[in-house]
C-alpha cells in the first residue's frame, strides 16, 4: 500500500464486500514503519477498520461452527 488512503480505502472494499480474506491479508501486511508514519486522523480509522475485520472474522467462525454443529446433527440422524 502506497498511501494511507488507498489503505483505508482497500479496508473499506473488504469490509462492505465481507471479504474476511483480503481484509485478513491488509492487517498481515501492515508494516511498523508504514504505521510510524501515519497521522493520528489515519491511525484511529485504521484501528477502526481494524476492529471490524476482527469483527467479521468473529461472525465468520461463529458461523462456520453453526454449520459443522448442524453437519454433527445429520451425520449423527444418518449413521
């Protein structure tokens, strides 16, 4: 990432496109030096973002868990 904007605004498209992946890869390749350099208006819209993605990845395991526990139920009904 370039600019603190095109970060932030490549947060935003994986936010509103649920896409726990791309958002996931944006926090992995976050470096220290490119937060150093980062003004306080950007770091707390980055912690925001931030918080979401974690947010979403949490919806997406709890999800995840519905669907292997309703997966358990079935197996469980055919065997």
């Amino acid at each position: 990432m370039n600019s603190p904007d095109m970060l932030l605004d490549s947060f935003k498209i994986a936010l509103v496109k649920k896409d726990s992946k791309l958002a996931f890869s944006l926090i992995e390749r976050l470096s220290l030096e490119q937060i150093k350099s980062l003004d306080l208006d950007t770091l707390l819209s980055l912690k925001e973002m931030i918080a979401k993605s974690i947010e979403l990845l949490e919806k997406e395991k709890e999800e995840l868990q519905s669907q292997m526990h309703k997966a358990k139920k079935i197996q469980k009904f055919l065997s």
